[in-house]
C-alpha cells in the first residue's frame, strides 16, 4: 500500500523543532486539548485509501463494489465519511449491522458475516433486508431458512468456503486453513450449494471467501483465488447453480514501518524498502483478472486497509526507569487502548509528537500502565530520548485498535478526534469511570460525598 502512504497525512512540519501534524493540525495541541490517551483519525487518509482502492477496482471497467470490513473500526462518524463515498459495510454483530445502517449504508450493499450469528442477528438482518448472510456451516443454513420460513421472508445466502491456503501472516489473523473454524472446507462446498439451493427461503447468491489479514504477499492471494475459481465454474457445471457474486474478502496489508520519516528519528532497521507489502494495483492487478474468470460481480472487503494508516493513538510519558539490562518508559497509554502488540505480536511505528535537535537515541521498551507483562506498546526501539511528559504517537492505530479496546484495570477507553484539514472535533467522548463502573445514583452520592 505504499501507493496510498506516498500522501500519508501524519509528517512532522518544518519548524525547528519538528512537530507531527495529522493534515494541518499540530497532534501536541490536540492531545493539550483532549488530553490522552487519544485516538486522532484523518478524514482526508481514511478517504484517500478508500478511493484509491475503489478506482483501482473501477479501472477494470467491471461492476465490482468495496464493501468496508467494519470491525476494523466502527465509530459511526467514520462510518458516515465511507458511506458517503459509496462504500457497501461488512457486518459482523447485531451492533455492527445497526450502526452501519444509522451511518447509512444502504441494506443492499450490507453483508452479515460471522461463524456465530445468533437468531435475534439474523431475524434483525432478515428484517433489515441486508444483501446477503455469508454463511459459514450447514446448520447455519438450516437455522436461516428456518427463520426465514418463519418470518415469510427469503434469505439471500453466499457459502463461505475454506481453501486451505496459508495466508503467511500471523496465526491468530489466518483464517483459510483447514484447522481454523471459518468457512465450509472446498470438499463439502459442493454439498452446502446444492443443500442450500434445496430450501425454500434460502436464494443462494454468492461465494465468499477470506484467507486472513495483514497478508504481505500475493502467493496465498492468487492460490485462494484460483482454488475459488475452479471451484465456481465446476459448481456451475456439475449443478447447474449459477451465482451473482464473489467475495473474495480482505486482508491486503499495509506498511506499518517507517510511516513518518525525519532525519532526526533513528533508522528503521527494515530500511525504507525492507518491509514488503504488495501495492494495492499489484494486488489488483493478480487477483482481478483470476476472480473475473468466472464472470460474477466481485466484492472486496477490506478493513485495515482503508483505516488502519488514518489514525495515530497519542500518549504520554508518566515515568522512566532504566535497570542493567532494560530502559522503560511508561505510558499512560497501553494494551486496554491497543491491543495488537501485546495479541499479535504487532510491530507499530513509535514517534514523539515534537523532535528536539541534539537529543541522543537510546533503545527502550515503551510500556503501558496496565498490570500485565505483555502490556507493551514498543520493545527493544531506539527512540530519541524521552522523558516524564513527552508525547507520542503510536502510528497506523486505526485498524483493530479502538474496537479491540478494554476497560481492564477499570480504565475508561480513550477519546477519538477526526480532523479535517485545520478543522477537528471529537468524534467519541471519552468513557468516564462512573459509566464504565456501572454506579448507579447512590454510588455517586456517596463517591461526591467523599471525593467531591
Ligand atoms: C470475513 C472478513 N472480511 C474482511 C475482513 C477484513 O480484513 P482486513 O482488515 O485484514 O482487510 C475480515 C477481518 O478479519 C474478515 O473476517
């Protein structure tokens, strides 16, 4: 995706002392405002990657559609910005289907995925006539015909089906092998098509297929892309089921190294070129043409990419400490704001929000305040030195960062900010304590009472 982070909206300015900006607007005077941890989001990134992948798609002169994966982040005001720019939302929860409904996503171009929806989900989805279930088991199918029945609606359905391909990414985000709960292995595929088609309330319409995320080759891509083709054209033949659409998913990853670039920031040891990451016309470019084989309407559902690089999480420095073989610099900002490092092993660039000249490098562990061993958002990272109230940004923080957020230790989650050229506003307030606690009245009589 290096295509899109030529124009990355998060640069430090030319003053003497660099500051990192988000568009035009300094992250030090947002975290002064808003305080920290915070989320800052890019409107003009987060449309930008968007576009970039939709045009991509549209130059192939097909009718194909992006249909943003929202798990990967679901505040509704950036919601309503992709909404707007014509994406479709993949869903995975009641809350996910009803907030993109309320951001306005049109039900026609809402997917409901997921290996366990539960009957009130689907009933609600049914009712909300979404385009289609992507259905991942046989009792899946029987439970959606039946409430279908029931309800005297018809389901529209596309099978996902497992390829058994290694997306070569991290095992907790594969989701295409065999020994992982999702899709309908392809040797039973055939079966779930025809048992499907066999059942009054269900319109079979679609394959759908989605090998993992944050894929940095093409192989595992074009190899699922090719088994799905077969697959669809044999389906044709032996069954005579003809479908409307392919969803082929997301996953495409994204550069997570050297997102800013100073030459007052230490080297990445990758070097510029070091991490590769297919662009976005080179993925395109080799699965489009395999997919368009079977003749059907492709859809895309990317997260990561659209989001994921529009957004830095801000924190500050509480303390640092250095003992023989370590120097830490704890945060107030750590695995209940953004769990990927600590689950995934997930590297993210660390910048602080002002550079100074002459301040030396030093390799430390960034840490969060959380009461864990893996609560870590750095480690082992040159940086320039730091020290009690200096500012970062944790870059690339969009994607699975805000929703896989936790209030563990009873900690509020962080406030989100959405800037817009030299304009910004908050777009989630932060939680506070009260709320997150569950006190009802007399707990905050008596909280007032004795804390005021
Ligand atoms: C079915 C499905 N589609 C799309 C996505 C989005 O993936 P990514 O954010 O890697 O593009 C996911 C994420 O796990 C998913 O499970």
């Amino acid at each position: 995706m290096r295509d899109v982070l030529d124009q990355h909206c998060f640069r430090y300015s030319a003053d003497a002392e660099p500051q990192l900006m988000c568009e035009e607007v300094a992250l030090s005077t947002l975290a002064k405002e808003f305080g920290t941890p915070l989320y800052v989001y890019s409107k003009r990134q987060m449309i930008e990657n968007f576009r970039s992948f939709d045009s991509t798609l549209k130059a192939s002169g097909k009718e194909h559609y992006v249909s943003y994966a929202v798990k990967a982040n679901s505040n509704i005001e950036l919601l309503r910005v992709l909404a707007e720019e014509g994406s479709g939302a993949d869903v995975v929860s009641a809350g996910e289907l009803l907030v993109a409904l309320a951001a306005g996503f049109p039900p026609e171009k809402i997917t409901f995925d997921g290996t366990g929806k539960t009957d009130p989900e689907i009933e609600l989805a049914l009712k909300a006539a979404i385009h289609a279930f992507n259905v991942e088991s046989l009792e899946e199918l029987e439970v959606i015909n039946n409430i279908a029945e029931r309800l005297g609606l018809r389901a529209k359905v596309s099978i996902r089906v497992n390829p058994d391909v290694d997306a070569k990414s991290h095992p907790y985000i594969s989701t295409g092998l065999k020994e992982n709960k999702f899709g309908i292995d392809m040797h039973d595929a055939r079966e779930a098509f025809v048992y499907a088609s066999q059942h009054p309330a269900l319109e079979v319409v679609g394959i759908h297929v989605h090998i993992g995320s944050q894929i940095t080759s093409l192989d595992p891509f074009i190899k699922a892309a090719r088994s799905t083709v077969k697959f669809v054209n044999s389906l044709r033949v032996k069954t005579g089921i003809v479908l409307e659409h392919l969803n082929f998913g997301g996953g495409q990853g994204i550069h997570y190294r050297n997102v800013v670039q100073h030459p007052m920031l230490p080297p990445d040891e990758y070097g510029d070129e070091g991490e590769y990451v297919p662009s976005l016309s080179e993925f395109v470019g080799a699965v489009l043409p395999i997919l368009d084989q079977t003749g059907l309407k492709i859809i895309f559902e990317p997260g990561r990419a659209i989001v994921a690089n529009a957004c830095a999480l801000l924190a500050s420095v509480l303390y640092t400490k250095s003992n023989s073989l370590k120097n830490f610099v704890i945060t107030d900002t750590g695995m209940t704001e953004l769990i990927r490092p600590c689950l995934y092993e997930a590297y993210h660039q660390v910048a602080p929000l002002t550079l100074r000249a002459g301040d030396l490098m030093r390799k430390v562990d960034i840490v969060g305040p959380i009461c864990e061993t893996s609560d870590f958002l750095a480690q082992e990272r040159e940086m320039p030195a730091l020290k009690r109230g200096d500012q970062m940004a944790v870059l690339c923080a969009g994607a699975y960062g805000y929703t896989l957020a936790s209030n563990y230790n009873l900690r509020p989650r962080a406030a989100e900010v959405l800037v817009d050229g030299d304009r910004y506003w908050i777009i989630r307030q932060r939680e506070i304590i009260e709320d997150v606690a569950g006190l009802v009245d007399a707990d905050r009589l008596r909280l007032k009472s004795l804390v005021g």
